[in-house]
C-alpha cells in the first residue's frame, strides 16, 4: 500500500513522477485544453489520458481523469485508482482531485490504497528479473492539509484500506493452504491483540453442540472451527454481532459440484473473511462500540465421513435440520454462529456470506442482497453500504418461505428449498429461524466477493474485500462517532 500524505502544493509545483489531475471541465483544463482536445479528451466520467507535462507542471507526466462537475464520494474513490492505473512505472503520484471536504480526501486515500492492491505471495521471484515499480508514495492535494481533520481522515483510510486489503489476500490463498486451522491461524495473527480470540475446535463443537458446524465439516481431513473474535472498549453504546460464513473450500460436499463451478470456491470463505477484518479494523479505529465476530470455519468436502442427503442435523439452537443438497452448507454454519450471536443478547447482528447462486442471477455480480428481519435496520446498513461505496439492495424474505423452510416431514426445518424459485430469499428466511428477536440483517456477497473478469476501478481480480468497509462505516454510524 503506498504511503499517502496531504500538501497543500499547487498541483504544478508538486514534486511526483507522476500527476493525476482531475478535470471538471473547462477550467480545470486551464493551458491543458488544446493537449487534452488533440489527445482526445472529452470529459466522460473516468476517462484518463497520459502525456508529458512540457514543463507546464513539476511532474514529469500528467494523468488525467475526468471527474463530474460535483464528484461524489465514490466518484474520487474510482477516479484514484484510475489515475493510479494509468501512472505506470512511476513509483510516486501527486493526486489533485479537488476535494470538497475532508470526507472526500478521505475517499481519495481510500481508492489510492485499496487500488494499489496486487496478490503476488504465488508468483516466483526470478533471480535478475526485473520487478515492477511500485507506487510507494501518493500526495493528496488539498488545501484541508494541515487540518487534524484531514489527517485523521487519511489515517482511517488506511486502517479500512489495511483491513479490505487482508480480507483480499486470505481470499485469494489457495484453498489447500488455508484449511481451517490454517485460516484460524492467519486471522489470529492479523488480529494480534487489539481483539480478544477464542477457537472451538471439533471436539468443543461438540460439546459446544453445534451440529451445523460439525456435519458440514465432517466430510473433510482438516476438521472445523469456530472462532470468536471479541472487542469491548471501556464504555461501549452497543453491541454489534458479526457472522461470518468460512468455508475455506466448498466442493459441495457429496451433492458435489460439477468442476467449473468449483474453480473459484476457494472465495467461500469471504464473509469470515470480511466480518474479521472487520473487527480488527474497527477495534484500531477505537470505535466506541463492542463487536463479536463469528468465523464459521470448514471444509465442505465428500468423503465416507461426509453429511448424506437425508440426514438430519441437531444445531445449536436445539432445532433439528433434515439435509437435502450438502451444497446448501453455507446456511448450516451460519445457522450455529447466528443462534450462538443471538444467545448473547447483541443489539444487532449482520452475518455475511456467499451463500447462493441465485443472488448472483437476480442481482448481478457487482451487487450484494440484504434481507433481515427488520426493515429499519436493514435501511441503516443500506445506508452504510451506499457511503462505503459498495453496492447492495434489499430483497424480501417473502411469506411463502415461513412454510416451505418448516415443509421437513421428519425434522424441524428443512435445509434446502423444495422450489426451484427464490433460492436466497429460502435460504435467508432459514437463517432466520436462528437469531431469535435480534434485529439481524443477512448480506449475501455471493456475487461481489470474487472478481472474475479484468480489475477496473479500485477493484483487483480476485477476491475483493466487499462488506468490510459497509460493515465499518456500520459500526462508525450505530457507535455515534
Ligand atoms: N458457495 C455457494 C454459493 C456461491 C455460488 C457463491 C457462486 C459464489 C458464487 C453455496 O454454498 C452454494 O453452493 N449454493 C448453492 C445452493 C443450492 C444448492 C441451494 C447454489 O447457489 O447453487
Ligand atoms: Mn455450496
Ligand atoms: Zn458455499
């Protein structure tokens, strides 16, 4: 991650490789015009163009974006990372943007950071091999520099972008390097000790009676995990619950699934992923509200050991679940983290998950669903969600789900919908049945945790980090801060 500072430089007396230099329109093109009107620069939002300053700025070469007339917040955050991308080779930027406010600086430092992102641990360093250059310092250009305001906001840019930025890389680990005990490992080394821990391991699970946990893990060498993260500030105004779905690889266990599908599900494990990166971020950034955090950790694997259609499974909550499709294991660990959150008595709990296909189908890839079981919460994290700069929007949890969640004609619940129509909704209205009266909103990233295709904007290829900075921003608004 580079190094961001503040300055209140004239962006043509900037010291940097490399300027990026956000036009408006035409007077923040000033003596640029005719340069940016023969390279073909028309103003659409995003749009950059690399050419050499000719002496008319100190950077050797100027980016430049187009920004709309009244950039939001998102605006910046994308046309960072987009003039970050277009500085290649250069090692240090200086970045004019024109905030507005200090909300804005903090948003261009958001997208510096979380745009610099690459996952290189697998690639092999050739003996001589030239590395690629680095973007290692970004000076932000604003006259709000020397203001504390300014500053603590970059500082908390860091600290969110710190903490999507590890999301992404336990992400990205190949699933065989980071079965469940080496998943509870990575997250209890980022956590250091700004968070108190503990982890049940299968025998606890046990004891502990949280057969959703326990028969989606069962089928694997490597056995399940629970582990909690706690972080209690000396006078917290609330209680914030976070679960998080951890399958470190989901081969859909014996109702397996055909190979195509299974190539990107080393991404299962995104919603423990973003809950625990989460936590640890709020609790640097001392938000002055308690947050326990639920990693719902297994391996969803076939075996002779595995959970069979047709078994049924005791949960923590006492209820009994009769498995259809070991595919559906997501809600099964979940269910148990839910019902442990809600034992707690939390004023609120989110879980987050990649739990259906059918989100992805209904919403697309680049948009998470939120379902609960009150609407005014629910609006809250829409609301977190729409500052943070991540995509989400609500879907029901229609009436019709009550019945066919309760249709198991031997056990309690039945764990996979008997319809081919609705899959989230189904399996949302299942989660429900765990979490007691606590107001509970469900945010299924199923679609924006893994990025397929090509990176653009500040999002790598890969896994993303999504839910991190809406659950942040969250915390920040129920704490008061
Ligand atoms: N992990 C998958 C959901 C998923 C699919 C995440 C695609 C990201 C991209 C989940 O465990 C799963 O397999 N869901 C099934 C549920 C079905 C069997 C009810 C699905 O969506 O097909
Ligand atoms: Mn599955
Ligand atoms: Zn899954």
């Amino acid at each position: 991650m580079p190094t961001v500072t503040l300055s209140t430089s004239k962006p043509t007396t900037a010291r940097a490789d490399v300027l990026i230099l956000g036009i408006r329109g035409d007077e923040d093109k000033a003596e640029l015009a005719a340069t940016l009107d023969l390279m073909g620069f028309t103003g659409e939002k995003g749009q950059t163009v690399r050419f050499p300053s000719g002496g008319l700025a100190k950077a050797p070469v100027v980016v430049a974006v187009a920004l709309p007339e009244e950039p939001t917040a998102e605006d910046l955050r994308r046309a960072a990372a987009k003039g970050l991308r277009a500085a290649t080779n250069a090692t240090s930027v200086a970045v004019a943007l024109h905030p507005a406010g200090v909300d804005e600086v903090e948003a261009i430092a958001e997208g510096l950071e979380l745009g610099s992102y690459r996952y290189e641990a697998y690639k092999s360093t050739k003996k001589g091999a030239a590395k690629k250059p680095e973007i290692t310092s970004a000076v932000i250009l604003t006259p709000f520099a020397r203001q504390t305001t300014a500053t603590k906001a970059v500082e908390r840019a860091a600290t969110v972008a710190a903490a999507v930025n590890v999301a992404r890389d336990w992400v990205n680990t190949p699933p065989g390097d980071k079965r469940p005990a080496d998943l509870v490992e990575a997250f209890s080394q980022h956590a250091g000790n700004d968070v108190k821990i503990s982890v049940w391991d299968e025998k606890r699970l046990a004891k502990e009676s949280c057969g959703g946990i326990l028969g989606v893990g069962q089928g694997s060498d490597s056995p399940p995990r629970l582990m909690t993260l706690t972080y209690e500030p000396a006078k917290p105004v609330s209680h914030l619950a976070l679960v998080g779905k951890g399958i470190t690889f989901d081969s859909g266990g014996l109702s397996i699934k055909p190979g195509a599908s299974m190539q990107t599900m080393k991404l299962d494990m995104a919603g423990a992923a973003a809950v625990v990166a989460a936590t640890v971020a709020i609790a640097r950034l001392g938000l002055p509200i308690k947050v326990t955090a639920y990693a719902c950790i297994a391996e969803n694997m076939p075996s002779g050991r595995a959970t069979r259609p047709g078994d049924v499974l005791t949960m923590r909550s006492g209820s009994t679940v009769e498995v259809h499709n070991t595919d559906a294991e997501g809600r099964l660990v979940l269910a148990d983290g839910l019902a442990l959150a809600a034992e707690s008595k939390p004023d609120h709990i989110v879980d987050v998950a990649t739990l259906t296909g059918a989100c992805v189908v209904a919403l697309g890839q680049h948009t998470s669903g939120v379902l609960g079981n009150d609407d005014g919460f629910g609006e809250r994290v829409l609301a977190a969600a729409k500052t943070a700069g991540e995509s989400m929007w609500p879907l029901p949890i229609a009436e019709e789900m009550k019945g066919l969640v309760t249709s198991s004609s031997i056990a309690d619940l039945r764990q996979h919908n008997p319809k081919p129509y609705g899959g989230t909704l189904f399996a949302a209205a299942f989660l429900r049945e765990f979490v007691g009266d606590v107001p509970w909103a469900h945010l299924d990233i199923a679609g924006p945790s893994f990025n397929e295709g090509g990176a653009f904007d500040y999002t790598p290829v890969g896994g993303t980090g999504t839910g991190v900075r809406t659950l942040v921003k969250l915390a920040t608004e129920l704490s008061g801060s």
